[in-house]
C-alpha cells in the first residue's frame, strides 16, 4: 500500500460528503431550470393575471370599460346588492341572486343527470371484455375532444323548433305542435350534460374497472339482491369515481359560458355569461372581476372539498 | 293472492335455472341506459354531418345529397382567414407549450422529491383548475394594460394565452409516459459507455417519443377547440374559426356553419384515434 | 506505515498476498440511503476482494446490500465512505460510463426500441468502435450466445430466455473487465435457469473476464461460484470457497441460510492451542477446531448439518439420546425429527440404503451419532 493511498483514505470522509452534496444540488438545479420556461408562461399568461384580476375587485370602474385607478368597493359591493339611482336605497341585487340561483341549481341539475347516465354507462364500459373495452371507451372519449361549439350547435339542432326531435314527434303523431325545447332552463341543462357526459363517465370508469368483482360474489353469496349488491356493495366502492365525476361536471358547468349563451338564447343568462356581460356591454370591469372572483372561489372550494374527500379516503386504507 | 305469488316464484326459479351462468356483473337496466347514452352522444353529432351535406338552405328539411355548403364555406375568404388564423394560433400554442412541457416533465418526473415540487404542479396544472371564463377576463384585463403600455395588438396575445392553457394538457401524457419508462434503460446505457447527453438523444427521447407526440396533438385539438379565451382576448379582427362560428350564430345556424363544423369534427376525431393509437403502442 | 488513520485501523482488509491479480477491491464501504425523513445503512464499512477470473457470488437475503455493492462497482451509486478499486485504480466517483465495468440487470433493461443487433451494438457505439470492428465483435457474441438467428427482431418480440442471453451478450460485447449480474436468473423458471446455469459458466470459462454474481438463491451461489460472500444487513459475514462456507460456516446466520442445520448449546470444558473440548450432553465431549474467542467456561453454539448425524437404535454409546417424533420419508434419505432428552428438536437427514426398511418408528428411543470432523463452533 502507497502512502499516498493511505492519504486518500484519511481525506476520503469529507470527499464523500462533498461529492455527495455537489452532485445532489447539481441535480436540483437542473431539475428547477427545466421548470422554470413553462412555468415563466404560466406566471405571465395564468396566475399572474388572476392576482390583476383581484386588485381590479377594488378599483372604481371607467366610464367607458376598463377602470380608474381609484380604491373602491363597489365591485364587490354591486354583485349581492343594488343602489337604486333616483333615491340611493340600498336593496337586494336580486337580477344577479337570480343568476346565481339559475347557475346553482342547473349545474347540479346536469351533474346529477350526468350521474343516472354516466354510472351505467361506465359500469357497462369497465364490464365489456378488455378486448373491446378500449374502444367504448374510444367512443366515449372522441365527443369529449370535439369542439364543446360543435357540439352545442348540434343539440341545438336537435331541439329546435323546426328541428329533428320536434319532427319526429309531429312524424309519429306524438304531438301536435312542436315542443318550445330551445332557450329554455331545460335546454342548457340538457347541453351541458351532453357537453359535459364524458367528464363523469371517465373517472367513474377508472373506479368500476379496479373494482374487485369478488366482493360482488361474496355479496351475493350472502344472499344480497341486485339492488342490495348496488347500492350497498358497489356505490361505496367506487364513490371516489363518483365525487370525482360529479366536481369534474359540476365545475365546468357552474362557469359555463357557450352553452348558456347559445342553448339560452341570451335571456337565460349564467354566471359565466353575467361576468361576460360586464366587459362588454356592461362596462363594469370591477364588477366584473368580482364576480370571476366569486367564481373561482366557489369552484376552489369544491375542488378542496374533493381534495379533503379522496385524503380521507386514503387514510383509511393506510 | 298466495297460488299467483307461487306462479310468480315458479317463473323467475325457471327463469334462473334457464340461465346456465348466475352473471355476477349484470345489473338490470344498465345496458340499456348505457346504449341510450351512447346513442345521445352520437345521434347530435351524426344529424350535424348529415344535415351537412344537405343541397338545401332549409337546415331542418333533407333536400338530397351535395357538397354544396362544403364548397360556399371554402370559398368564402373570410373563412379561409379565420381557418388560417386558427391553424397558426394552434400550432405556434401546440409546438411551443409541448416544448415548455416536455422540459417540466423531465424536470418533475423521476427525480425523487424535492421541496418545491408541488407548487410546480400546482403551477402546471392550475389551466385545468381555474374557471375558463375567469382566465380569460384575468388575460383580458392583463392584456389590456400590456396593450396600453406597448401599442402592441397583433397576433402573440393570444399564441401566449393558448400557449399557457396548453400546456397542462401536453404535460399529462409526456409526464404518464415519463413515470411509465423504466429508468434501468437510462442506467444500462450509462453502463454501456453512453454519457448523459449521449443517453438523453439515443434512449430517453426515442422512449419518450410517442408521449411528446400524444402531448402535441391534445395541445393543437384543444388550442383548436378553445371558444372562452379567444373570445375575450382577440382584438378586433382576429377571429379565429370557433369564434367566427359564435358570432355567425346570431344570425341563426346556416348550411355553411354545418358544413364547417363538420369539417373541424372530422380533423378533430383523426387527431384524437392518432392519439388513442400512439397511446396504446 | 507513516500515518496510521483510525478508518484505516477499523478496516480488516484480508491478506493481500496471493497468486492470481485482484480486479475489484473495496475498502470499507459505506452507503447511507439518506430521505428527507430516514437515513437507512445499505453497506456499513464492507471490504471485499474479487480475483481476476472468478466467478464471484454475493449472497444474501433481501435487503443485505448485496446489490448496493454491485451498484458500487458498476457506478450507478457512490459510497457514502469507502474506496472502489479496479485492477489497482480508485475509481469511487467515476461515473458508470467510464468504466470497463458491465451490469446484466435483473430486468434485463434491454432497449425496446431497437433490435437485438442494435442493442448488442449501443456499447461499441458509445466506445466509438469502427464499423467493422463493431460488426464483427456482435457476430462473435451472437454466436457466444447463440442468438444469430434472431438478431434483426425486436427485443420485445423474443421470448425471456432469449432477452437474457441477449442482456449477456450485450454487456458482453464491450468486452468488460468485469461483468455484474444482478439476480439475471431470477426471472427465468426452473428448467431455464438450470440451462442458463451451465450457459454463464460456460461463457466465463469461455472469456475469461471476472463474473460478479448477485442472487438470494443459496443452491445457486452454491453449484456456479468459485468463491462467494455471504452477507446480511448490510455486512459481509463469510467470504470462501462453496465447500469452506457449507461445510465450515463460521457464524449462525450464514449456517442457517446455507442449507439446513442443527444447533447444540455446548459448554467449553478446555482448549488447548487451536481446538476446544466443548461438552454438548452429559455423556458426549467434543473436540473442535476453535479459535481464540472460545474460552473454558463459556456457553457455545455448534452446528451440525442434519445429514452429518446418524441415528442408532443402541442409544448408550452415542452421543445424544431422544426420541423420534416426526418422520418424513424422501424416496433417497429419510427426515427425522428427534426430541433429545433436554426437550430441543434434532433433525437427521438419514440415507436410505438398498434393503433397509424404515427403522425408527415415531415414539421409539434412538442414539444420535455425530460426525465430529463436519462440526462447528459458531460466532452469534
């Protein structure tokens, strides 16, 4: 053995750790630069701008769109309440409660409808033989990459009052005129959950197909019914897939802004629409952002409240 | 009552010794809610492309076969902009945010834990969380002070936008193929005298491949797609094919939207089977 | 011997005299797995050394480190303390595309882009090797293998036999000056592995590099090593030959994980310069080689392989005494399970010579002889 040898052992020690330290931060620092482009554009174009958005909550609004720089509350001020412009009192915004209502109630209207469709729908998916199974789910998949426009034209086709569901009907002497389906509450309803249909079906798929078809046995092997084995057996199981479906529709649907506008006809407006409103015709931009704040608070809730639902679900198994 | 209770009995003991298998998986009714909704999905959809070849103007009567409106919708120069428009905004948006997403996937995938990672998710993924119609008043407002300051209007305002939203939707298949590869094949090469440069050109962008691809497609199918955004970020003159179909709509649907229609769906479905196709190889 | 450390004093490295050239030598090596939460010790303060063209084995359970060793000497980890050295060189932190070092990986990591050619080829590419001799060196380990059919398919297309032997020529090719194989059997079935057995000594008989084997599989450390290591936790226990760590295990772990033993609690009587009188019965002194840890008084274990005792049914002149209570027959040798007189089980491979019967029925009295040559005194 050399001296020099010995040497090395004696210094090898901190060597180590040295080495072992470059090497580790080398690593971090490769690992944050090939982050940091995409996330540049995300800051400049995504998140960055919702912080704008929230400082214009608190600016007076310019005559003409846009804002003065002027501290205010009235954007948050005007999207509960209303100031009459002849004598000042204050009174309930019940236009926009109304909205809010309408937003509420048809976006859990489509998510519940979505879910008597879609959970059979996927049910069926997750039990077809794994050689056909991928191309049911093909076929629930390519309306969901079509254009969300395309596909609202289309309903719109469908239900018009000239249109074929109404043709049909007067066809087969069903009925004698035709049923005011479009423009209606019940026809965005309807578009949304077309829209919005595959957004349940697939996670509900995810859940059904890693389901243990085994327990289903052991169900009815201790003498269980089909709906006993349903709804005590199956439900439970894949209810992450359910919660997941209903926040992936329900989501959407609250802040839908097309399908209102075009299944509406202008008169059934929704939160997505009222927001619109305010940057165009209504040139009430603090409004405007208080209201996308609104929104984007409602849905964050939802989203933490899916969040909190799936962690306590894991911590159950662990 | 009690001898109709035992006929009944009777049927469903003889309906289930008829059925050799007890299917364990069949829950009545399921089928056929599911066919329904499938035929729901498809029968809009379907009537559009049919109605779409219809010679007439009335869009509701079937007055025989042409490609009638394919024609007037390709003649008409305004369409021909608007599709143009579209096609560069999606493909600058796609090739960009697939770049941008590839190098957050190798920065995010595979490389242990590190503080710091999940706010780079979050980051990622926050297009998919937030609301389209607030981004996009969030990119008008933003926009509008950018114009203000630079007397800039053209065309990067909303490349940028659909760049950002894009790329969340580029990420997740470049990411699921990344977490999919088997990192010994990196290792082996490494041990077969590849250096790390040598080892990212040969063996981890080859593998990564069909990912990068996936990733581009669903990025130009949804920059495509995208109606809310360009909505409210496209200054005057900048319509691209969804919104010029929105405004048409006032004057109530015409042949000619059917017939483009149609048309984008086709290019939408081819780009979605390619992307079904490389998924699965 | 100038300066004298204290990691070089804790480090026993074995006597570096001998015959042939060492090719992997390691000194003290430590690896520390550190995560933000625990901090687990693979390897604590291994030394090791591989002789040019051996069939080395490591063998250990799970989790004993053995692999993190061999990711050492590829290079895939660095020790968090020690040296690595190759034919003299300390090669600690060279990274693995440096060195003439080639793995077989359990999973074979074969490339599933390319064909079996192209993959066989990557390494010679790497080395920047001229075409011809590129063409040529993969011709030659096709035929090694014999895989020369096949080599324009996928990898993903042949069968796991044919990816093994095509991860062998692969890190073949190169013509490494050692070869690591990380459990490469292990995926294979039975038959497979036995043919490919007899293929990996065959090959290193053929090339004469130095084969560094890693597997849990006792039978197999057994039948293809020249030399082996037993380790666990993180430490090796035994390095010898098959025969010296069968037949003379050294500490009761590696008796127990190397075949079947049975274990004597004995009580050292006397010693003289190298062996031990060690009393195991009332009636029975044994004299075993000992070393100088064993001292007079003192409590012992002693190994004894089952199939190295045989029972009696003259029950006073043997050396234990009990009775048989479990009996399994094997067609060559029979097991029996004995409770001795001081209520422990002792178990007895007997050979089943032509014309005997089964002799010992459960429940009768029998001796149990031991062959006093084939035991040992055991470090805990």
């Amino acid at each position: 053995m050399s001296p020099d040898h010995k040497d090395t052992l004696v210094k090898s020690s901190t060597r180590h750790t040295r080495a072992f330290k470059a090497s580790r931060k080398r690593q971090l620092q490769n690992n944050l630069l090939l982050c940091v482009p995409a996330l540049l554009v995300l800051a400049l174009a995504a998140v960055g701008p919702l912080l704008i958005v929230l400082v214009y909550t608190f600016l007076e609004a310019g005559p003409y769109g846009g804002v003065v720089w002027q501290w205010s509350f009235e954007g948050w001020f005007e999207v509960f309440l209303k100031r009459d412009i002849f004598d000042g009192t204050v009174s309930i915004a019940d236009a926009h409660l109304s909205i809010f209502w309408r937003s509420f109630k048809l976006s859990i209207q489509s998510t519940l409808l979505a879910l008597v469709l879609g959970f059979p729908t996927a049910y069926f998916i997750a039990t077809r033989p794994a050689a056909t199974r991928n191309l049911w789910l093909f076929l629930i998949t390519i309306p969901f990459w079509t254009n969300l426009l395309i596909r609202t034209f289309a309903i719109m086709q469908l239900i018009r009052d000239q249109g074929i569901l109404n043709t049909l009907l007067i066809g087969f002497g069903v009925i004698d005129t035709p049923i005011e389906m479009l423009y209606t509450e019940f026809s965005i309803m309807l578009g949304m959950t077309y829209v919005y249909l595959p957004l349940m079906v697939l996670p509900l798929y995810a859940s059904i197909e890693k389901l243990d078809f085994r327990l289903v046995e052991a169900a009815y092997d201790l003498y269980a019914g089909r709906l006993k084995v349903l709804f005590r057996i199956i439900v439970p199981l894949v209810k992450p897939g359910i919660v997941a479906g209903c926040i992936l529709v329900f989501i959407p649907s609250l802040g839908a802004y097309v399908t209102p506008r075009v299944l509406g006809g202008g008169k059934n407006l929704m939160l997505g629409n009222l927001i619109e409103l305010q940057f165009g015709q209504g040139r009430n931009w603090p409004l405007g952002a208080a209201l996308s704040i609104t929104l984007l608070c409602v849905v964050m809730i939802s989203l933490l409240f899916y969040v909190r639902s799936t962690q306590r679900k894991e911590a159950d198994r662990g | 009552m009690s001898v109709l209770r035992n006929a009944r009995k009777l049927i469903v003991a003889r309906a289930i010794a008829g059925n050799r298998h007890f299917a364990v998986r069949y829950l009545p009714g399921f089928s056929t809610i599911a066919v329904l909704c499938f035929v729901l999905l498809y029968a809009p959809i379907v009537a559009l492309v049919i109605y779409s070849f219809n010679s007439g103007t009335n869009i509701a009567l079937w007055e025989g076969f042409s490609l009638h409106w394919y024609t007037v919708a390709w003649e008409n120069e305004l369409v021909q902009e608007v599709t143009f428009r579209s096609l560069i905004v999606a493909s600058m948006a796609a090739v960009t945010s697939t770049m941008l997403a590839t190098m957050a996937a190798l920065g995010t995938t595979r490389t242990g834990d590190y503080r710091g990672r999940m706010l780079i998710y979050a980051t990622i993924n926050q297009p998919l969380m937030v609301p389209e119609i607030v981004t996009g008043v969030a990119l008008l407002i933003f926009f509008a002070i950018v114009k203000a300051f630079t007397g800039y209007h053209g065309l990067a305002y909303l490349i940028a936008a659909h760049t950002a939203f894009c790329i969340p939707f580029a990420y997740l298949p470049i990411r699921a193929r990344l977490e999919g590869m088997d990192s010994s094949l990196e290792t082996a090469a490494q041990d077969l005298y590849a250096t790390p440069v040598k080892t990212f050109w040969r063996i981890t962008l080859p593998l990564m491949w069909p990912g990068i691809l996936a990733g581009f497609m669903l990025a130009f199918v949804i920059s495509l797609d995208d109606v809310v955004i360009t909505e409210l970020v496209k200054s005057a003159g900048q319509d691209t094919l969804p919104t010029y179909m929105l405004g048409q709509l006032r004057r109530g649907i015409t042949p000619e939207v059917n017939a483009i229609s149609s048309a984008l769906l086709g290019i939408s479905i081819l780009l979605v089977s390619l992307f079904f196709v490389l998924r699965n190889r | 011997m100038l300066s004298v450390s204290n990691v070089y004093q804790s480090c026993k490295l074995s006597d570096p005299v001998c015959s042939r050239q060492i090719a992997v030598e390691i000194q003290c090596a430590t690896k520390v797995f550190e995560s933000r939460t625990s901090s687990v010790t693979a390897l604590d303060n291994v030394s090791l050394e591989i002789q040019q063209n051996e069939f080395f084995t490591l063998l250990g359970p799970s989790g004993c480190g053995k692999t993190t060793l061999l990711r050492l000497i590829a290079g895939f980890e660095h020790p968090s303390d020690g040296q690595i050295r190759l034919y003299g060189e300390d090669i600690t932190f060279w990274p693995p595309y440096q060195r003439p070092v080639n793995t077989v990986f359990q999973n074979y990591a074969l490339f599933p882009h390319m064909t079996v050619r192209q993959n066989i080829s990557f390494g010679l590419e790497m080395l920047k090797r001229s075409k011809a001799e590129i063409s040529k060196t993969v011709a030659e380990v096709l035929n090694l293998v014999r895989m020369e059919e096949l080599a324009e398919r996928r990898v993903s297309d042949i069968s796991g036999g044919q990816q093994q032997r095509v991860a062998l020529a692969r890190a073949l090719a190169p013509q490494p000056k050692v070869l690591l194989l990380d459990e490469s059997l292990s995926a294979l079935d039975y038959k497979l592995r036995q043919d490919m057995q007899i293929e990996l000594k065959r090959l290193q008989h053929e090339t004469g590099i130095t084969f560094v084997f890693v597997t849990h599989d006792q039978e197999e450390a057994l039948t293809m090593s020249d030399r082996m290591a037993v380790m666990n936790v993180g430490k090796i226990l035994q390095v010898g030959t098959p025969g010296e760590i069968y037949n003379f295990p050294k500490q009761r772990f590696v008796a127990e994980f190397i075949g079947d033993s049975n274990f004597l609690e004995g009580y050292v009587v006397a010693r003289s310069s190298s062996r031990a009188k060690v009393e195991l019965s009332p009636t029975y002194c044994a004299d075993l080689p000992a070393d100088d840890a064993v001292q007079p008084g003192t409590r012992v274990s002693v190994a004894v392989r089952p199939e190295q005792a045989t029972l009696t049914s003259a029950t006073t002149a043997a050396a234990l005494q009990g009775r048989v209570s479990n009996m399994v027959y094997f067609g060559t040798h029979t097991h029996y399970v004995i409770k001795l007189e001081n209520g422990d089980l002792f178990t007895v491979h007997q050979q089943n010579l032509s014309g005997h019967e089964i002799e010992y029925e459960p429940g009768h009295a029998v001796g149990v002889t031991l062959n006093q040559s084939t035991m040992q005194i055991l470090k805990d």
